[in-house]
C-alpha cells in the first residue's frame, strides 16, 4: 500500500509528539527524583540538628562517660552537604557554605575535645551554649519550609509533594540564611574556636610557623632534594598551611610542566604532611626503571624517616598507553609503623613514584598520641569470638586508643571485628579489612 505524502507527515507528526510525551514524562520523572532526594536530605539535617542540641542538653547536665557516643551522624551531614552541592549547582551558584564546614562537619571531633578531661570549662560552656542558640535559630528555618511535617509524627503525602516542588529553592534560600545568621557577632566563636587537638590555642603564632616551615623543610628536603619551597597560603586563621616550589602559574607559558611544581600541605591539627605533584611530565627520554629499581628508592626514602615501618600494601598501576604488556606507570607504597606488635595509625608513610622515579604523592602521618594502655588482652577478644579466628591484630587509632580486630572466617568470607581495647565492645564488623598482616577476601 503506498502512503501518500500527507499521511507520512501526519504519521511522523504522531510520532514527534509521542517522543515528546515520553522524554517529558522521563525529564519530570527524574526531576521528582531530584527533588525527593534533596528533600529527604534536608528532612535528616533537620532531625540531625535536633539530635545535637538533645545531645549538647545531656552533656551539660549530666556528668557521665561518654566515649564513643556519636552526637551527630556525620555520614547525614556529608549526604546533606552533597545534596547542598547539587542545588548550588542547580542554581548555577557552587557556594562554599561555612554553616556547613565551619559548624557541623567537625562538631563531633568538638564536643570529644571538650570531655577528653572530664571537665567542662567556661569558654567550652560558652561554645556549647551557643551551638545550642544557632540550632535553635536554623530549626525555626527549618520549620518555615516543612510547615506541619516538621512534626515528625505528621504524615502527608500530598503536603510533602507540594513542599518537594520548591525545595530547590527553599534549600537555597535557607543555605544563605544560616550562613547570614552564623555572621551575627554572638556566634562567631562557632567559626573562631579551634578545639581539634586544640592547636591554634595560646600558642605563639610566629614562633610556631617558625619551627612548623622548618620542619615541613626537612621533610620536604628528603623526598624532593635541591628543591625550594616557598610559604604561599596568607591566612593564618586557617588550620594548614601551604607551601609551594613556585610562586605563579603562567598557563600561557611553554613548556610550563617541564619543571615539576610541588605543593606541600601540613595539617596544623593533626601535624600530618601531604606532598602533591600539582604538574609535571614525563618525556620519551626519560629513563625508566624497574620495579625493584622503584622497590629500593622508595624503601631508601622512607628510611629517612623511620626504620620501624611495615609495608602493607603495594599497589601498581600499568601503564594503558604502552605498546608493550606490563609495563609499569607508577608504584603506590603504604606503610604503618609497627612497635612491640602494635601498629600505630597515626604513623603512616605512603609514597607514589612514576616510571621516571619522580615522586607525585607522599604522605607522612605524625598524629600519633600517647598510647593509653588497654585493659583487656587478645584472649579476652578470643573468647568472645565464635568461629575460624585467623589472625587479631593490635591497632592503635590516631587517639592513642587500642583496638584489637579479629579477622574471621565465614562461609568463605574473611570478615573483621573490631573491638575496643578497654570494654571489649564490639565497634565494627564487616568485610572493611585492614590487612595490615596481608588477609585478603578472595
């Protein structure tokens, strides 16, 4: 049959408007998505912040041991954070919002600080007075978006569907409001109090930055010899400082990556030292070495630093490019320092070196505190596991604290237990291995 030129229009007329209908259903099916997620997000930082402030009330009225306890979930604060990330991205905005870095991020590590001496002093009273006010201030904020359904015991699914529509917006809104809030004078000290191991306080700034550029010097001096570094970040506020080899970048510049540009970040709260190779090259005339050629350099580095540490992992990378198989692009080495069959988290040492021996990434750990002993051995862990123990290893966090985790056999699985080294609580289990001592799930 043949079809005249009229039908065939009329036909693919149907049909465009038929596509039109489905791409239209898929695009406000996923904006719903969008909108549902952002919301459940919001609705969990709301009830986060509830929890705090019920947590903060108990912490000052009641004196009790409270290790362990986690006043804020911060897997929920990252959701939010992300879900935050798309709606700035949504409103073409990509805002950095401090309510969010400077007040709830750490807010954990905070209030830890804070009872580490079983004692609660003015200032931290002050600071956790007036965390209390600005929750109260962003639960009002709160309350003008959800309406009823802030009440959790209210349910309405039509009302949230309409509240779901705006919540781009809303959330916005309420990200400018809280940050305009945590301006106010009265909660400055949110921003300015630096607890984390408490380092920024009453310490002499200049005689401080002094020995710290000295010593990042040093290090930097053993992993990148007849090299220069420069002091490049200007706010002493912040809690790292930065160091460079160079000074601008001139992108227009040739052959701007022949020399390789180095970034030097020590962690002011946890002392740690992080070296990036923020540009470089590599060239065909490059000389290439061989894995144990990079076994032996990184070993030689390391070296410089402890000769305690362990290697635990060794990761290889390939490289794509190459015509021939198995040829080497770079080599990661991860090291923890082991001391009477305890292994320290808070002193590892890991190192990444290209074919050419140029080293892109180091890392050296310098968190450790002192070791607070443990009341319970690895036979009190043996008897409260019941299965194929292969292996319990002794770890002690970056707090000083031991922890003893069990690897155990199941069905097949290597599993961990992590239990604490003074109650014998159990803190982890799952298949997150640190094998330290090389068990590996197959």
């Amino acid at each position: 049959m043949k079809l005249s030129k009229k039908k065939i229009c009329i036909i693919i007329i149907d049909l465009m408007v038929l596509l039109s209908i489905y791409c239209s259903n898929k695009y406000f099916d996923m904006k719903n998505a969008v909108n549902e997620d952002i919301y459940y997000n919001f609705e969990e930082f709301k009830e986060e912040v509830q929890a705090l402030n019920e947590n903060i009330s108990c912490v000052l009225t009641v004196k009790d041991n409270y290790k362990n306890k986690e006043f804020i979930n911060k897997d929920k604060i990252w959701n939010y954070h992300r879900s935050n990330w798309m709606v700035e991205d949504i409103k073409g905005n990509l805002h950095m919002y401090k309510y969010i870095w400077n007040v709830y991020l750490y807010v954990d590590e905070n209030i830890e600080v804070i009872l580490s001496d079983n004692n609660i002093n003015d200032k931290e009273r002050e600071y956790l007075t007036t965390l209390e006010d600005y929750n109260n201030e962003l639960l009002k904020e709160c309350k003008k978006i959800m309406g009823k359904l802030y009440d959790e015991e209210v349910f309405d699914i039509d009302y949230e569907g309409k509240i779901e529509k705006k919540i781009i917006k809303k959330q916005h809104e309420f990200s400018k409001k809280a940050d305009e809030i945590l301006e106010q004078e009265k909660y400055k000290i949110l921003i300015d109090y630096k607890l984390k191991n408490k380092v920024a306080e009453n310490i002499n700034i200049e005689d401080d930055f002094g020995q710290i550029k000295s010593y990042c010097e040093g290090v930097f001096s053993k992993v990148v010899p007849d090299t220069t570094l420069n002091y490049n970040n200007k706010d002493e506020n912040k809690n790292e400082y930065v160091f460079k080899n160079y000074k601008e970048r001139n992108y227009l510049e040739k052959n701007i990556y022949d020399e390789t540009e180095y970034e030097l970040t020590y962690d002011r709260t946890i002392k740690d030292i992080k070296i990036n190779a923020v540009s470089y090259t590599t060239h065909q005339k490059d000389k290439v070495y061989n894995e144990q050629e990079l076994d032996k350099i990184a070993q030689n580095i390391v070296n410089k630093f402890s000769n305690k540490v362990y290697l635990y992992d060794k990761e290889i990378r390939y490289d794509k490019e190459s015509e021939l198989a198995n040829v080497i692009d770079e080599i990661t080495y991860r090291y923890i320092q082991k001391n009477d069959d305890r292994y320290l988290e808070g002193s590892k040492i890991s190192i990444t070196i290209k074919k050419n021996k140029k080293i892109t990434d180091f890392y050296l750990g310098n968190s450790n505190k002192n070791i607070i002993p443990a009341s319970i051995t690895k036979k009190d862990i043996e008897s409260k596991v019941d299965g194929e123990i292969l292996d319990i290893i002794t770890i002690v966090n970056t707090k000083g604290k031991v922890e003893y985790e069990a690897h155990i056999k199941y069905n097949g699985i290597i599993y961990a237990a992590v239990f604490d080294g003074y109650d014998g609580s159990l803190k982890y289990y799952g298949t997150d291995i640190r094998d330290y001592g090389k068990i590996n799930n197959y």
